[in-house]
C-alpha cells in the first residue's frame, strides 16, 4: 500500500512534459506532417543538410536525446552488465538471424504485386538500431548499461554482417557498405554520448556532490532530452509529409509489413525474457532492440543501389515512421506489464 501511495505521489508530480508525453509526440507527429504537406521547403532544407549522409539536424538532436539516456551509467554498471551475456545474444539471434529473413518473407507476400518496394524493407529489416533505441530503453525503465553493451555491439556487427547478408536477400553482388555513415553513427549516438556522459557525471559529482546530480542535474538533462525528442519528431515527419498526406493508400500498403515485422519480433522477444526468468530491464532492452531498425543506413544503401526517387528509398523513409508510435506502445505495455517479471518459480520446483 505504502509503495502505491509513493507510486501515485511521484506520477502527480511529473511535470507537464512527463506526464502527458504521448500528447506531445501526437501534436508533433501531426505538426511535422503538416509542415511536409504545406511548407515542403522546410522539409528540403532539414533533408538537405547532411554529413557523410548522416542528417546534420536529425544528428544533433539524437545526441541530445542520447546524452541523458547515459550520463547516468556508471562504469562499474557496464561492467556488471558483461557478466551476463545471454540478452546479447538473444538480440544478436534476433537482429541477424530472424530478422532479415522475416522481413524478406513479409515484404515478399505483401508487397508481390509492386516489387519495385521489397529492397526498401529488406533493408530495413537488415538494420538494427543504434540511435533512438536508447531513448526508448530510457522511457521503459530498462538497463541501460546492458542496453548500451547490446547495441554497441549490434553496431560493430553491422560493419561485418550488412553486406554479405544484403546480398544474399536482395540477389545483389556488390553491396555499399556505407562505412562512414555506420563509424559516423556509432560515434555521434555511442562514443559521443557515453564519452560527455562520463567526464560530466565525474566532474558534477565531485564538485556538487551524487545528491545534487541526481536530484537537481538529471531532471533538467532529463527535459532537455524530451524537447530533443519533440522536435526530432517534427523534422523527421517533414521530410515525407507531402507523400504521407497525398498518397495515404500507398504509406498503409508499405506499412502492413513492417507493423507485422515489429509485431512478430516483439511477440517472441519479449515473452522469451519472461520464461527465461529474466529482470523486466534486461527482457525490455532486448525487445527493444531486436524489434527497431536503423532507418539512415538502410536509406543510404537503398539511394546508392536504387536511385533517389526509387521504390525501395521510398519503402525505407516511410517505414521508421511507424516506428515511433510503436515503440511508444512498446514503453507503455513495458511499464504495465514490468510488475510480472521476473517469472516467479512454481512452488513445486524448488
């Protein structure tokens, strides 16, 4: 009872960022549509500032977004979160394993009719995440320095296993591998992040001491990386407003696939964790992980092999979108369901 009591106090004291943050990216999602739709220049601008085909504004924010999710770590959670492997492998099992030939089948059956969409999925059902996967993680409560040891992982796999499995599903020889976009991702969402998060916590720590860094600097860090959240939302949807707006059919008909893909991953990944008896962080990291894609080097690599104004660029822009919601509904069933984990042992057996 009292913890209840304790529960419902801190939920009413969240301020009005936290506590109604599912309206927030609704009303942003919304925004960043519109924008696309009537101001498309503003959504030409965002999409035309990049580095190593990394989108600079796109970029930035994510590291905002990140830097919170890992200023918290400390080194000797990560190194707890070594001694227990077996999360790592479930998302290595799920992003290189499943993954890609669940994808393959999906946009193979749905997508039969227009084929000119299936590498845009099979792309993207070829990457896994390295960038607002943390967020998310952050939002359910998982672990975060197994996340991080997990997706830190995930990403150094990709400069190995993305080209040789490309070009077994797509029939293609001779994949790019956009070698500077996976190094320039891994360092602006990873290295960057863990590095200030690090040398910051250290420095406020000895001259403010661990009560005011968690009471005073982690909300604050906390509500900056919401607004990062926001406002990446807003020019993420810019870029395809116009398309979503004016060809709704078309962005259900790409989307059916990949809403089954995260369906099904999220199905077997996360019940997995429960019979494992796993702690509800490490079951949540690895859904999370295992179910959401990296939509920029899936874009890149669909651009070089297809052309700009392709099928398959097309089916790798609109696909990530869905994800957002559907990661927000990941959280929300995370933290309602976190109260079962872990499995409790039958009676009988012990």
């Amino acid at each position: 009872m009292g913890t209840e009591r304790e529960h419902l106090k801190k939920e009413l004291s969240l301020g009005l960022w936290e506590k109604y943050l599912t309206v927030w990216i609704a009303i942003c999602i919304v925004v960043g549509l519109l924008m696309g739709r009537f101001v498309p220049a503003f959504g030409q601008f965002m999409e035309s500032l990049k580095f190593a085909q990394l989108s600079i504004p796109i970029g930035i924010l994510l590291f905002f977004m990140m830097y919170p999710t890992v200023v918290g770590i400390r080194f000797s959670d990560v190194k707890q979160a070594t001694r227990n492997p077996k999360p790592l492998i479930v998302t290595v099992i799920a992003n290189w394993i499943i993954a890609p030939p669940l994808m393959t089948f999906l946009a193979n059956t749905f997508l039969a009719g227009s084929p000119q969409y299936i590498p845009g999925l099979i792309l993207l059902g070829l990457s896994p995440c390295t960038a607002m996967v943390m967020w998310w993680m952050y939002l359910a409560k998982g672990d975060m320095a197994q996340g991080l040891i997990n997706t830190a992982i995930n990403a150094l796999l990709m400069l190995g296993l993305y080209a040789p499995l490309a070009a077994f599903y797509l029939g293609v020889s001779g994949i790019p591998v956009p070698w500077d976009l996976i190094a320039l991702s891994v360092l602006v969402f990873i290295a960057l992040p863990v590095t200030a998060g690090a040398i910051s916590r250290n420095l406020i720590v000895k001259k403010k001491g661990e009560e005011y860094f968690k009471d005073k600097f982690n909300p604050v860090v906390g509500k900056i990386s919401i607004v990062a959240l926001l406002l990446t939302l807003i020019v993420l949807f810019s870029f395809e407003g116009q398309t979503i707006l004016n060809d709704p059919l078309l962005v259900g008909y790409l989307a059916l696939p990949n809403l089954l893909h995260y369906a099904i991953m999220i199905a077997w990944t996360y019940p997995l964790g429960y019979f494992l008896g796993w702690k509800y962080e490490s079951a949540i990291d690895t859904t999370i992980i295992g179910s959401s894609s990296h939509f920029e080097v899936a874009i890149a690599v669909a651009v070089t092999l297809y052309g700009i104004g392709s099928g398959a660029a097309l089916a790798t822009v609109i696909g990530p979108l869905f994800e957002v919601p559907l990661m927000l509904l990941l959280v929300k069933l995370g933290l309602r369901t976190r109260k079962y984990f872990p499995k409790k042992k039958a009676p009988w057996s012990n």
